[in-house]
C-alpha cells in the first residue's frame, strides 16, 4: 500500500508538470520576461521533489492525500463560457468595487472585467492593471526582476505555479502615486466536462512613496472538484503603502493552495486581511521579508470552518533590520467535525534589533468535534527586541447566551449574534466596508 501511494504522489506531480509543458506558446511575451526558463527551472524543482505528506513537518495537520483521487486537467486558454451574470461578487453593489480584474481558470478574460471601461479615465496615465501579455514594455525590466526571484525554489507548489506560469494579473504603481479606487482582482476556477486545476499568478508592484489598495479574490462557478494553485507577489517600494485584502470564498469541493510572498523595503507599511471561508481543505502560506529598517507589518486573519473542512494558515514575518514592527491577529471560528490550524512564525534575527513584534491567536470552537491547532512561533536572535505572542481556545460562554436569551432572543439568535461579534474584529478592519458587510452575512450563513 505504501509503495502504491508514493507511486500515485510521484504520478501527480509527472501528470500536472506534462500539462504544463504544453502551456509554452500560450503567452506570445514569453521571451521578454524569461518565462521558458523560469519554468524549465521549475520543472526540474518538481520532478525532484516529492508530494507533501502528514510526515512532513510543515504539514502534518493537513493530509492532501485526497488530491490524488482526483485526474485533475490544466485549461490550455480561457474556453470558460462565464458570464458576468453568473459571478456572485463580495459587495451587495457592483459599483463598490468598481475597478476589477477578472481571471478565469488563470488566464485573463477582459469581457468581464472593467479595466478597459471609463472608469479608468480619471487615474494617472502611469498606472497599470492588467495582465502580463499587455504590460507596457517601459515596465517589463521591473517585472522581469521580481519574476526572476522564483529561479530558487524552495516549496513545491509554488514550483508547479511558475511551471505553468502562462499569465498573470499585474497591478504596477508608479513612484509616489496614490491610487485611490481599490483594485479588484477576481480568479475564477470554472471547471469543465472534467475537475480542474487552476494556477492563477499575481504580482503587485507599489513602488517608491506609492499608496494602493487590493481585493484579491477566489471563487467558483459551480460546486464540483477543482483544484486551485495560488501564487502572488508583492513587493513594496520604500515608504510605500499596501492594503491587501485576500479573501477565499471558493465552492465546498474545491481543494485551494495559496502563496503569498510579500518584501517589504525600508519605511514601507504593508497590512493583510486574509479571510477563508471556502473550500474542502484550504490553505495559505503568508510570508513576509522585511528588507529594510523601520518597516511596518499588520497581518490580520479570519478562518471559517463548518462540516468537514479544513483550514490550515502558515505565517512567516522575517526581520533582518533594526526598528521593524509587526502585529497579528488570526482568528478561527469551527463548527461540526471541521479543523483548523494556524502556525505563525516570527524570526527576529541578530541584525533586527529594537523590533517590536506582537502575534495572537484566537479561536472559537462550536461543537464537541471540532478541532484547532494553533502554533504562535518566535524564533529571537537579537537580545534588544519586544516581541509577545499567545493563543486562546474557548466556547461560547453559556452566560452571555443565557443574558441574551433573557432579552427575548431565542438560542439561535443568540449564538449568532456572539460569533458576529467574535469575527467583526476582524471584518470591521476591512479598507471597503462592502465586503466587510457582505462577509459577516457569510459568517452567519454557514453557521
């Protein structure tokens, strides 16, 4: 039996490298970023390494074993026949988020989405949301920089990601520009006749002293198998601003692996509301490298998880200079027989002194079966440093159920109204208060 599963882990990786091969001539700039070489480098990391397992460390709380049950097949292009009809978005009003991108099984559909409509008309020349295929070629160097970082591959999914690396949503922000309209970045996983496997990319680049706002966003059409590969990179210019909101709200068969690689440069501030709601297992690795002194990190996280889900979040904030500063707070709310784990790590090292880092981890468990497994991290070398961490774990308390029912509440009321309050301190620190709203419908929904 053994034998069989390492033959089937071995298998996945050959099958979904093979369908990423036949991927090169999709992008016609391919040569103007280096992506053939990017992914011939990519594909040898995966044919030599090897599919994650429980014995792994890193992920031994999220077995991806049903992964391999499923023949998973790669879109070739955009043959998706989605309408914009058939898109629930994150706001109740279409106009909240009036600036969106939208990207169906990782390839750009511009009929849905509005980049090229007259609200683009009253934003700076300079600016550009799109994708990679159209970036204007006085940018394309930049982008072939930070591209040009996955050459050294550390974790395998990120290495299947760039060996299918066929497009990409791309919001650059010129220096010292303030964008003022969020930037909706929607990716669609539209699945076919047969369960597929979507690699969508993103990369955001806020350059020197510029300010933008994102809402980078996972859904599906449909409620079958489907598997959704996720990589973005952001990298934030000195004394730049970045607002990231993540939300995964994918359908409850989707398998969903998420990356999010962000460089912070000196003064830059850089803060992230990731929100999980979606997905048979789902999860996010978050990591964070401040390259610069005086750098400011705000990671803020809601996990949701009812029925048989998993939601498993892995964090990362690494300081290398002095005078940087960070905050987290992740919160997990599970029903039923659903899991969630949280494992953040900070790493303080010598050359970091006078940081000032504080992580908690809170969690709310609804049921007898549900379960959390929560793992706060430091990790100190330098010795002039203020760094905090914790976890808690509770129930809702049956005295506040008890006082809101005596105030003509009936039992389900009451519960919902404590865990709307328990996620509301994440969710009222949305930048858009749209989402914000819509979110906590969500919450209440799926309890």
């Amino acid at each position: 039996m053994m034998n069989t599963q390492v033959a089937s882990r071995e298998m996945f990786l050959a099958d979904v490298v093979n369908q990423c091969s036949k991927l090169e001539a999709v992008n016609s700039k391919s040569a103007a970023y280096g992506l053939q070489d990017l992914r011939d480098a990519a594909t040898e990391y995966v044919l030599s390494s090897s599919f994650p397992t429980v014995r792994d460390e890193e992920w031994r709380f999220t077995d991806l074993s049903p992964v391999l049950q499923i023949p998973f097949h790669i879109p070739l292009s955009n043959q998706s026949k989605v309408k914009l009809t058939d898109i629930i978005m994150p706001v109740k009003n279409r106009d909240d988020l009036p600036l969106r991108l939208v990207f169906v099984n990782g390839f750009y559909a511009p009929d849905l989405s509005t980049v090229e409509s007259s609200v683009l008309r009253n934003l700076p020349i300079d600016f550009y949301a799109g994708n990679l295929s159209n970036v204007p070629e006085k940018y394309q160097g930049r982008i072939t920089d930070v591209l040009s970082k996955h050459r050294q591959q550390t974790e395998v999914f990120t290495a299947l990601n760039t060996a299918g690396l066929a497009d990409s949503a791309v919001v650059f922000v010129p220096a010292n520009m303030s964008i003022d309209l969020p930037i909706h970045l929607l990716f669609l996983t539209a699945p076919g006749t047969s369960p597929t496997m979507s690699q969508p990319h993103c990369l955001i680049i806020a350059e020197p002293g510029s300010n933008v706002t994102l809402v980078e966003d996972y859904a599906t059409i449909g409620n079958v198998p489907a598997f959704t590969n996720a990589v973005t990179d952001v990298v934030v210019g000195e004394n730049a601003t970045v607002n990231h909101v993540r939300l995964q709200r994918e359908g409850g068969e989707v398998v969903h692996l998420g990356k999010s690689a962000i460089e912070q440069s000196r003064n830059s501030r850089y803060t992230c509301h990731a929100i999980s709601l979606g997905g048979k297992i789902s999860r996010h690795n978050l990591e964070v490298f401040q390259r610069g002194e005086a750098t400011e990190t705000t990671l803020n996280g809601l996990s949701v998880a009812f029925g048989e889900q998993l939601a498993d979040t892995h964090s990362l904030i690494d300081f290398n200079h002095p005078h940087g500063t960070s905050r987290q707070l992740h919160k997990c709310i599970v029903g039923n027989k659903a899991r969630a784990v949280f494992n953040g790590k900070v790493f303080v090292r010598k050359a970091a002194q006078l940081t000032d880092a504080g992580q908690l981890s809170r969690n709310l468990l609804l049921s007898p079966r549900a379960r959390v497994d929560t793992k706060p991290q430091l990790e100190i070398v330098a010795d002039n440093v203020k760094c905090s961490h914790g976890a808690t774990v509770s129930q809702l308390e049956d005295d506040e159920l008890f006082y809101l029912q005596s105030r003509g509440l009936d039992l389900e009321r009451s519960r919902y109204l404590l865990i709307d309050a328990f996620a509301a301190e994440i969710l009222n620190l949305l930048p858009i208060a749209g989402v914000a709203k819509m979110l906590s419908t969500c919450v209440a929904i799926q309890e």
